[in-house]
C-alpha cells in the first residue's frame, strides 16, 4: 500500500516537472527564431528528470513550499541539459546521439546550441535563486556557496576540465573516481543537499544526503563507463564507444571489467547502507530510490558484492 502511494506521488511529481521543464524557461514567442527553434527542440526532450524529481521532493519532505521545491528541481535539470549539450558538441566528445535523438548541434548547429545550453543556464541560476531566496539569510548564504562550489571550477566545470585533460597513455582507479566525484557525483550532490540547506534539514541529514549523493553519483558513472564500453546506441539512447576513443577517463580502462562491475557493485551497495541510516521512517526518503542507479546488463547486486 506504502509502496503503491509512493509510486503515485513520484508519477504525480515527474508529471509536474516534465511540466516544469518545457514551460519554466518563459516564452519564446519574441525570442529569435533560430535559438527558440533549438529551445523547443531541448526542451520537449526532458529525460528521466530523476535529479528534479528527487530535488522536488526532498525539498518538500524537508520542508520547503511547494513552489520554491519546484523551482529547485526545474533549475537542476536546466543545468544539467546545458552541461550534455555542451559535453555533445565536437569540441567536447562530439556525439551524434542523446536520448534517443539527433544532438542539438547536429540539428541546429554549434552557435545555435551553445547559445541554447547558455539560456539554460542563465533561467536554471534565476530558478536555484527562486528556490533559496525565502530561506534565513545563514541557510541561503550557506546555500549560494553549495551552488558555487559545486558548479564551479572545483565542481562540474572543473570535472568536465579535468574529463578534457588526455588520460590516453594511463590512468588509475583513483584518478578516474576523482574526475566522477566532480563531473558527476557533484550534481547530484546539489540535487538533494540544496533542498536540504534551503529547507529545515538537521546538520546529521544533510551530511548524510552528502555522502548518499556522493556514492550514487560515482556509482552512476562507473555504470557510464561500463555502457560506455559494451553498450549499443539503441540501448544508451546516446553515442557509445567515446571514452576509448577520445581518451577520457573510464574505469573499465583503468582497470577492466571486472573489477570496474565490482567497484560499480560496491558503490550501490554502501548507498544502499548510507540511506537506509538516514533518521526517520524509510518512507520520508523513499524518492531518494530515483537515484540508485542499477547494475548494467541486468546483473544482480548480490552477484558481484
């Protein structure tokens, strides 16, 4: 019964945000015609909105209004399209697939898309600033420095940097687990501790969701690496086989499959450990199971732990 009503509510919210997502960037009506083409075109591809789902509710359980929750989980979805539409262009990993359609440069051209992903940005800091501005001045001072240090360049920016940096002539576990930590894993940090600081989380939830976000979001690009490898694009919904080429960072590279399934395994399960010792019923953080990435190819967890 629990599980059926929790269910219900994680489809009511991805709905609302899929909403969120295709209207929360205002009208493109007087917009020029080229760029609001490529908005329209991102914008009616929203993905599986896990980070705004789990944002949205985090920041509700917490307790947040429901309006500055909604523009958390929207705004952390902006940037997050922005950063893959980036990641797509020649420049980066030049890809040709993203969710299961063409990328926006490939349709729109490079200027276009950069401009588009630019947009994305500017609305997704307008909406993080919706979301924290009705906190105490301490709780939103504490939450502008996650905002920046997180995104910044010790955080995403820095990790898609460091992503750039050439690892075609040797990288280790730890290096790769580095670049994880900032390209990823600090998204997903911002996901569900921002709505933590913004609400009324206790200090003891917060370093808790920290280390949650921290263990998903690696455990979610060592799955990356792993498709990245064996994957087929129908499967992937986007281009496989860039790591390997292009000489990124890739556990699988570092040090093979094997063990790179088994490190995959590990991260899932010590998230597993980390959300089940968060204070309260089970049922206050079951959104949080949007982020438990499983094991690729069907593999189960108790398999390879």
């Amino acid at each position: 019964m629990i599980r059926n009503l929790w269910q219900n509510r994680s489809r009511c919210a991805r709905a609302l945000m899929a909403g969120s997502f295709t209207h929360g960037i205002g009208r493109l009506d007087r917009a020029e015609p080229r760029l609001a083409a490529a908005l329209r075109d991102v914008l009616s591809r929203h993905g599986s909105l896990v980070r705004a789902v789990a944002a949205y509710l985090t920041g509700l359980a917490l307790g947040m209004n429901e309006e500055a929750a909604r523009a958390i989980g929207c705004g952390i979805e902006y940037l997050h399209t922005a950063s893959l539409i980036f990641d797509d262009l020649p420049a980066m990993d030049d890809a040709r697939l993203r969710r299961g359609a063409a990328c926006l440069h490939v349709v729109h051209g490079e200027p276009v898309a950069m401009l588009a992903a630019l947009a994305l940005i500017n609305r997704g800091y307008a909406l993080l600033w919706q979301g924290i501005h009705h906190a105490s001045p301490s709780r939103r001072a504490e939450a502008a420095h996650w905002i920046d240090s997180k995104l910044g360049v010790h955080g995403l920016t820095g990790g898609q940097a460091w992503d750039l940096h050439g690892w075609r002539n040797g990288q280790t576990p730890a290096e790769v687990s580095e670049v994880a930590a900032r390209k990823t894993a600090d998204l997903l940090r911002l996901t569900i501790v921002l709505p933590a600081i913004a609400g009324n989380g206790t200090r003891r939830e917060i370093q808790l969701l920290d280390r949650l976000a921290t263990l998903r979001g690696l455990a979610y690009q060592a799955a990356d690496d792993l498709k990245d490898i064996f994957a087929t694009e129908p499967d992937s919904g986007k281009t496989s086989g860039r790591d390997e080429e292009l000489g990124r960072p890739n556990l699988v590279t570092a040090e093979g499959p094997a063990a790179a399934m088994r490190r995959c395994a590990r991260l899932i399960a010590m998230g597993d450990r980390v959300q089940a010792s968060l204070p309260g019923p089970p049922e206050k953080w079951r959104m949080l199971d949007t982020l438990r990435v499983p094991l690729p190819f069907g593999i189960q967890l108790s398999a390879v732990v």
